[in-house]
C-alpha cells in the first residue's frame, strides 16, 4: 500500500509540475529552486545533493540554459568554475511554479485540520530524514 501510495504521489508531483510549466520537468523545477536557495550553485554541488549522476545534471542544466532560466557566472575565487544563477526569467518561473503548487495544497488539504496537517508533516520530515539525504 505505501509503494502505490507512493507511486500515486509521484505521478501526480510530475502532472502537476508539467501543468505549471510544460517546458519544466519536476526536476528541472526542483534544480532551479535548489540554485535559487543557495544563491547559485556548482553543477556537482546539484548531483551531490539530489544524488543524481553527473550526465543527469548536465542535460537538465542544458535544457534550463535553453529556457533561459539559469546562467553561469565564473566563481570569484576560481574562475575556472561555473557558478548557476536563476534569471530574472528563472525568478519568474519559480514564483509563479510556487504559488500554483501552494495553492493546490492548500485545495487539496483544506478539509485537514491542524493536528493531520502537523502530523502529516512530521511523518514527511521523518520519512525524508531517513533516507539521508533531506530532500
């Protein structure tokens, strides 16, 4: 039951996600507000953080360059590596993706009372913790 449950949450994040913006794959989106919370970020730094391969990273990274929604700037300190940034259409896409996923939560919970809703979100955060990565 909780692999289909699972499953069913799965399918419909990604449905979702194609309905906000259908040139952004869940996680072309979820790479994009990664970059934006750290106010930029190495391609490995992504990898290493979602535990994705490299050659994964890469291609959604290509694919959010030819949207226009993240450049890279050198680093300060070493100007041999690429730092990601959103852009200004980047920004954009993020607001707008956030208030559309906010809003269905809210539809979708809004018969929920406080004690589900604090419980729902301690089992997430303990699910999620116990996976190591925190994501």
């Amino acid at each position: 039951m909780i692999q289909r449950e699972l499953t069913a949450f799965s399918r419909r994040a990604r449905a979702t996600a194609a309905r906000l913006h259908p040139e952004l794959t869940l996680v072309s989106q979820a790479l994009l507000s990664y970059i934006h919370e750290r106010q930029g970020c190495r391609a490995t730094d992504l990898a290493a953080h979602y535990m994705l391969d490299k050659s994964t990273v890469s291609r959604q990274i290509t694919g959010l360059e030819k949207l226009g929604l993240i450049e890279r700037h050198p680093d300060p300190e070493d100007q041999r590596i690429q730092v990601l940034h959103p852009t200004g259409a980047g920004l954009k896409a993020l607001v707008s993706t956030r208030a559309s996923r906010r809003a269905a939560y809210q539809e979708r919970l809004a018969e929920w009372t406080t004690e589900d809703l604090a419980a729902f979100a301690r089992y997430l955060l303990r699910y999620n913790a116990a996976s190591g990565s925190g994501s």
